[in-house]
DNA sequence: CGACAGCTTGATCGGAATCAACTTTAGTGG
DNA sequence: CCACTAAAGTTGATTCCGATCAAGCTGTCG
C-alpha cells in the first residue's frame, strides 16, 4: 500500500509542433496556439501534486495518470487521460495532483497566462473539462457502489472502442466477439485506480481466465474472447 | 440500497432574477447572461440522467446533489453543488446524471445554444469545471481509499468553512474550537455519497458521539465539540 | 393518539484486505 | 548464453471492516 517512489523526471526534446490531436470532436487543438511540444519517458513525473501551476497541458500522444497521496501512502489514481485530454489545471495555484506518464508520451504545453487571453483555448477547455467530468462521474460509483469483479469488468471494457456504452454497437461478427488488447498499467497502478488492492486485482483475473472470459497471454496482454460476457460482469447491464 | 423513488417534480415560479452569486472569484456570473432564474422545491429534480440536455445550470441558492443510479438500484452521488457551481452540462446529448435538490433552492437556467456564442459564459465555465473537478478528485480519493470514519471525517469538515484545507487557519479561538452545523442530507443521501450503507453512517457518527468529538442535538443538528480531533480523523494529516 | 418515515442499535455474514510464500518475467553482467 | 538478481505477479490462509438482516427507537404530522 505504501507508494513513495520518488519518479524520474523526464526532459525530452522539443519538437516543433505535435500531431493533430483533438478533443471530442473540437476542431481547435492546442498545438495551435503556440506552447511548446515536449516529450516525456515511461513513469516520468510531469508535475508533482502542490507544485505551482504554470501550464496546461494536452496528452498528444500516450497515456498519462493523475494520482492523489495521502501522508501515509495510500494512492488514489483519479484519472487515466486519453490522447486529447488537458491537464495541470488547478483552480489557485498549485496542482491538486501528482502526473505521471504511463508510457511514452507527448505533451503539448502551454503557459497559463496565454489561456488566460485564449476565446479559442477557453473554449476548448470547457469542452475538454465537461468531456472529462462525464468520465469522473462514472468512476464515482465504480468506487463508491461496485464490486471488485464489476470493477476489473468496467476497466477492461473502458479499453474496448465503441463497446459498452449506451451506443454499445454489439459484436461485429457474431461469431467472434473477441478483442485483444494491451495494458498500459502495472497491476499496482490498476489496483490504485479501482480502489483495491493489487491481490484482489490479480485474484480477479484469474478468476476470469478460470471462466473462459479472457485468455492472458503475458501480464499485459490480454485476449478478451467475449466481450459481450464480460460487459455483463460491469453492474451496468 | 434499492432506491427507486421517482422525486416530484417541483416547477416554481420564474423569477426576475437571481442573487450575486459568484463561481470561486469569477465575477460574471450566468445571471448577467438572460436566461431565467427557476425556483425548485426541496427534493424535486431538475432533470434525470439521460434526459436530453437543453439547458445550463447554475445553482443561485440552495443546495443540489448530482447522481447516478445502476440497473439494479445502488445510487451513487456524484457531487453536492455549492452556490455557484455549474450542472447540466453533458458533453453529447444527455445527462449524465440525475439533479435533484437538497433544500429549496434557485437555479439560473441558460440556453445551451445561448452558452455556445458566448466568450464570457465559456470563460466561466472552464473556471467553474476545473474548480469542481478539483473537489471531483479528492471524492476519489475519499471512496477509493478511506475508512468509513476517514468519510464521515472528511464529509462534516467539508461542512466547516475555512477549515481542513491546506490553508487552514486553525481554531479561531484556540479555547474553542467548535462549530455548529446543519446537514441538509439525509443519512441516507449522506450513504450514497460516501459509498457506504446508511447503517455505517449512523454508527460512525454514534462513535464520534461516544468519543465526545461531536454532539447530536437533532439528526440533522450537529455541533462539532472540536473541529481539529475531527480534522485528525479524515485522513490527511 | 396512532402511523409512518427516518434513524439507531445489535447479531451475523461475507468480500476484500492483509500477511506470507511462491512463481514468473525482465534486466544485468560475467 | 546462462547465472544471478530484482521486480512484478500469483496464490493461499487468515483477519477484519463494512454490508446485510432484523428489531427497536424517535420525532413528525394527521
């Protein structure tokens, strides 16, 4: 339970200008006002929770988590942000949390003072912040009112596209409702964003390889063989 | 835990227009901006999830709690609004949650169409999100990593103004440091939002009573005998 | 006064945490 | 390439906190 691992910072290159990222379907980026491209390794630490907020930023490309720590340790990571989402917002001054990169990633920053002035960058942020919002709702009853196994079920589903929701579009192929996929997080970082401990996460993924739900192939690759079974284990359905 | 309750629908009287509220130290506020100021009564919802949003919201007075129901009826609440806090905005086309109010309360209702033209309603409302999003990450934390009584804890010094926070001032009068309060939550609903049973709630603020810590001089009557030893309880010192 | 909703308290149960080994994988250097 | 090591993951045994089930209590309103 105890996490007090001190990451790396990452300092990347520059580049000129970062890919085309958009947030839902917002045609403004921020690469187009200005700010500065910059790259980050795995488990770099962005910033740190209490540091001064001096930028936004925009995931271009990768993955990052937001985490929250208590004195004594515990970990609650408050958000898996997906390519398009902003970051490093905090209303006062200092960040409300630790960002850390789960993989490689791109980051498009820019200063503060600069949103400020922004119609457009306004814009944009409102449109991200409520997309976001939505995301932090749902998370709420995952933690407050599901089980583990509902818990394991809805973060699996979460990385199946177009699957789940309530526009869930159903399997493709009826024949084959499989799906592979690739997991970005440790157990310990899943079990710090579902509110468990890393046993009761792993416990349950056996559980769901002993019922034929998902193959795991190594730990982070995991062969979903039906995925319309496991949206059943969700609580949503 | 099942909660099926269909709330009554409170349609009040249109109002010519609200209070002064302010969104943290915005000084625009959604009544400079047309609209209509709607008066609800206590527990009546302002709209259910998966309604079609047409509307922004902006809680004038009075107290608002935003849920979510799963299938088999666990309901999770999401956020309790403050004065000032914005709702009703969901990214697509339908709530992600269901508003129902706490008390009577005013609510400045404003075209969502109206919110889209306007640069000062996008710039308080980026403002008002991130705001909220900061107390959406430390719910996290709340329901993913605390005690019952770190909840509860946490819950009445969120009650308490200008304590608890990084910038906590400390007892006013270091003889005493009490507080008065009044829940305008049922045990129920006060469950709902921490993740736990109504039963839990009820004896760990039957604990804090034993302990001296709290008074209970009506269900909803609380006074606080010494806000720091509550302060120790939350968690985060 | 009686009825009902909201709240409290007690007894018991169960799911996830904790504690403790053990296994697997990845990384390092000879 | 393989031996060694460290980190990550799995599995088992046990404990414990909060859920559940079941009464009883309290305050409010007709």
């Amino acid at each position: 339970m105890a996490y007090l691992e001190v990451g790396t910072r990452g300092q990347g290159a520059v580049a000129a200008r970062g890919g085309a990222p958009v947030c839902a379907s917002v045609a403004t980026s921020f690469s187009d006002f200005g700010g500065k491209a910059v790259h980050y390794d795995t488990h770099a630490v962005i910033y740190y929770e209490g540091d001064p907020a001096k930028r936004l930023y925009e995931l271009v490309r990768g993955s990052v988590m937001l985490y929250k720590l208590l004195p004594d340790g515990r970990r609650q990571v408050v958000e898996v942000l997906q390519t398009g989402d902003i970051f490093g917002l905090a209303n006062g001054d200092e960040n409300d949390c630790t960002a850390e990169t789960l993989t490689d990633a791109t980051v498009q920053e820019v200063d503060l003072r600069h949103v400020e002035q922004s119609n457009d960058l306004q814009r944009t942020l409102a449109r991200c912040l409520s997309n976001q919002m939505r995301g932090l709702h749902e998370h709420a009853v995952l933690l407050g009112r599901k089980s583990a196994l509902e818990r394991v079920a809805s973060f699996l589903m979460h990385l199946v596209p177009d699957r789940g929701g309530i526009d869930c579009a159903g399997p493709a192929d009826p024949d084959n409702d499989s799906y592979d996929l690739r997991l970005f997080m440790t157990r310990q970082e899943i079990a710090d964003y579902l509110g468990l401990t890393i046993e009761t996460v792993s416990r349950v993924i056996s559980d769901l390889k002993r019922r034929g739900v998902i193959r795991v192939d190594k730990a982070d690759r995991i062969h979903l063989n039906r995925v319309c079974s496991l949206c059943q284990m969700t609580g949503m359905h």
